[in-house]
C-alpha cells in the first residue's frame, strides 16, 4: 500500500509540473495505475501465452432510425492498446473474431456519427457472444461561440531560417467558455503594409498551422513561411486548458470560425488554403476534422500521431525518450480498454478514407512519436485510395527548430512549401 501511495504522490507531481491548471482524480488514477503497471509487470500484468485464447462477437451497427450503417468500425482494445477491429456489411452486421478472452469493451463508429462504447462483455474461449449490438447517435457537435475578440497591433517580426526575412506578426486573443484564449497569431508577407488589415487576394495559399505549444515558440518558422508569399494563421494548445483535450478541439473550432466568419484581418477562407500540424498539433486537429466549419483541401502531418493506439503500446516499450512530465501525460488521458471511443478519435489511420489529400512527414528515428505512427497512416491512406505523399528524414530531434536548423530542417520547409503552392492547382 505505501508503494501504491507513493506512486499516486508522483503522478500528482507530474502533473502539477504540466502545467495543469486543476488535477483531474481520474488522471491521477490514470497515472497511478500506467506507473504500476510499467514498473511491476511480472506481479500486476498477466503473462501472455504464445497463443493466449480467444472468442469472438456478433452484432449490428444502426443510427438511431434503425438503419443499417454499412463500413462501421467496431474495435476491441487491450490495456496496452492491441487492438482487433472489423468492418460492418450492407446489413450493418459485423463478427469480430480474435477477441482477447476476459471483460472487454467494444466500441462501434462511423463516420457521421458519435463513437460510443458498448457495455462491458465477457468473452470465453473459442466462444461467440452474439448480440452486441451498437446504435450510433448523429454527430451534433456542441457550438462554439467565440466573444471578446481583440486584435493586437501589428509588429515586424525578423528570422534567420531558411533566410534572412520579416513578417507582419498580428496577435489575436478571444474567449470560449470562459477562458481566455491568446495564442493566435497571424504572419503576413513582408510586402503587405502592416498598416493595411482588408482582406488579401491574389496571394499564395493560406497556412493554417495547429502547433504543438504557443505559436510564438515557432515564431521563427512561422515567419519564414511567409517568404514566399505565404500568409500563416498560427494557434496552439492554450495552457489553461491543461489535459482538456476537448477543451483544445473547441478552441481550434472556434479560431477557424472567427477565421470563415471574416473576423480576423485575413481574407476567408476559399479552396486555396492547407492544414497543417505536427505532434501535439495532431491531436487537437484529427479530432476536430469533421467538426470544422469548412473542410481543408489538403492536410499536412507532421510528425503527427494517427493511431492511439499505437501510441499507448509504444507508451509501454522501450522505443521512447519522452522526458517527465510528458511521458505520463498520455496515460493520464485513460485507458484504451475502458474507453476505446476516447482513443479512436485520436486515430486518423482508421477512418482515413474521409480524410483530404495528404502529406504525411515524418523523422524515421523519432524517438518521441515513432514513425510506425506514420507508416500507419500512410498504408491507410493508400488502401481507402486517398491521394497522399510522404516525405521521411532522418534527424537528431523530434521537433523540427527553425532557430537551429539542420539540413532536414530546410528540406521539410521546402516541400511543405511545394506541397501548399499544388493546393490551388488543377
């Protein structure tokens, strides 16, 4: 018990040194039971035979009419995040064979629709449990209503990378339930008068970035995206929001709405305009795709996570170097045999057939995200018949820094930049 104790004590730390701005009991549990299961495997994880036994469920996928919804997903998870899935027919039925014997919880999901849990079921060996079923509500994803905007004055903003430039850098802040969110930023070419805020036409595409922190960490980047020509609508994870993944989701919707309602001092957006995140990024955006006010015509993932679940089973091994407190903060989220629907919203790789055309970059000897994250979405993106391209480098660090460039820093840069420029091409 002192041990148990002990471990909870370090997984409040950890989580205070997030940065959180309030302790989640569930995190902490979350935490605790990821520390314990890490540290003593051979007492508390059960020992997996070379071919441990089976079962397998029968069932149905229906919206909430009755109607039969044909390509759903059903997927069953381990607590380390091996997972089994299968597809639904025309008649909305599905059998999901290899399920691991024991209590399970299934999860069914389309897209459209709201991923839902099913109850927990027990499964024996080589036996079928028939009769799970899934009803699956329509997705009405709650409104953001952002208020309070305030646009900053404009400043001339200077980077050395890929050389010697100068932008126009507009901070933008606004509020959504009841937190004030001021990580926007809005980079124009150092040909646009700082002083003239209409909208912009005839212009290269629009970058709309999703970074992994506060956009002003990446300023260097941002500004040097603009040396083409390019303008950057740059936001990012606000610390207020700590571990509230949903929290973050709402704040992305709601800068895109500010941007298509003709708020910000950027023309709307159009056809000509690319989404692009990488690491954390790609948790906020992946999430939030299909509640996004209008639709990206091209995606750019960088260093992007697209499988959860693959996540939670490097979480285990020894592929890592994420340092504290980061490392726990995955496990925080929950566990992906309790709650698989939280987990899928966070796997593009599995409904990647409603994703846009796709760049996929990725460091191949990532040690934080490895790159299976990426193989992943690309073996995805080639079976559902998306268009995608890929670009993978090898580097010393996971984040590409534009303050200390190395030459895979400057060939990112490059074809992110060639890929945009195809966006309004025929």
């Amino acid at each position: 018990m002192k041990r148990l104790l002990f471990l909870a004590a370090v997984a409040l730390m950890v989580l205070l040194a997030g940065g959180c701005a309030s302790v989640d009991p569930g995190a902490l549990r979350n935490v605790a039971e990821y520390q314990i299961r890490k540290t003593f495997p051979p007492v508390f994880i059960w020992q997996e035979a070379s071919q441990p036994p089976t079962g397998a469920l029968r069932g149905t996928v229906t919206d909430e009419a009755g109607n039969p919804l044909p390509g759903a997903l059903v997927l069953v998870s381990t607590v380390r995040g091996q997972t089994v899935t299968a597809r639904t027919d025309e008649a909305g039925t599905y059998e999901l064979e290899n399920v691991p014997a024991g209590r399970v919880t299934p999860m069914a999901a389309a897209w459209g629709y709201d991923a839902v849990n099913g109850a927990p079921v027990r499964v024996g060996s080589s036996q079928v449990v028939t009769g799970v079923d899934f009803v699956l509500p329509d997705r009405l994803p709650a409104p953001v209503t952002p208020t309070n905007l305030l646009i900053g004055q404009p400043l001339r903003a200077p980077s050395n990378f890929p050389e010697p430039t100068v932008a126009t850098r507009i901070p933008f802040t606004f509020t959504l339930d009841g937190v004030t969110v001021d990580t926007g930023q809005i980079y124009l070419p150092a040909d646009l008068p700082a002083e003239s805020l209409g909208p912009v036409s005839d212009r290269a595409p629009i970058l709309f970035i999703v970074y992994p922190s506060r956009p002003l960490n990446w300023d260097a980047a941002s500004v040097g995206l603009t040396r083409d020509g390019f303008t950057v609508l740059a936001v990012g994870p606000d610390g207020d929001r700590g571990l509230d993944m949903d929290g973050h989701i709402r704040d992305l919707r709601a800068a895109m709405q500010l941007w298509v309602d003709g708020k910000l001092p950027i023309e709307p957006p159009d056809d000509n305009w690319v989404l692009l995140s990488g690491s954390f990024g790609s948790l906020i955006v992946f999430p939030a795709l299909q509640d996004l006010p209008v639709q990206p015509p091209r995606i750019v993932d960088i260093g992007g996570v697209s499988d959860a679940f693959l996540g939670v089973q490097a979480l285990y091994s020894d592929q890592l170097e994420i340092p504290p407190p980061y490392d726990s903060a995955v496990a925080a989220l929950g566990r992906p045999d309790r709650d698989p629907a939280f987990f899928y919203q966070f796997s593009p790789a599995l409904y990647a057939e409603h994703l846009p055309p796709t760049l996929v970059v990725h460091m191949l000897n990532d040690p934080v995200i490895p790159h299976n994250q990426a193989l992943a979405l690309i073996d995805a993106l080639e079976a559902a018949g998306v268009p995608h391209e890929t670009l993978l480098y090898e580097d010393t660090t996971h984040y590409l820094d534009a303050y200390n460039p190395t030459p895979a820093t400057g060939t990112v840069f490059e074809r992110v930049l060639d890929y945009a420029e195809e966006t309004g091409s025929p």
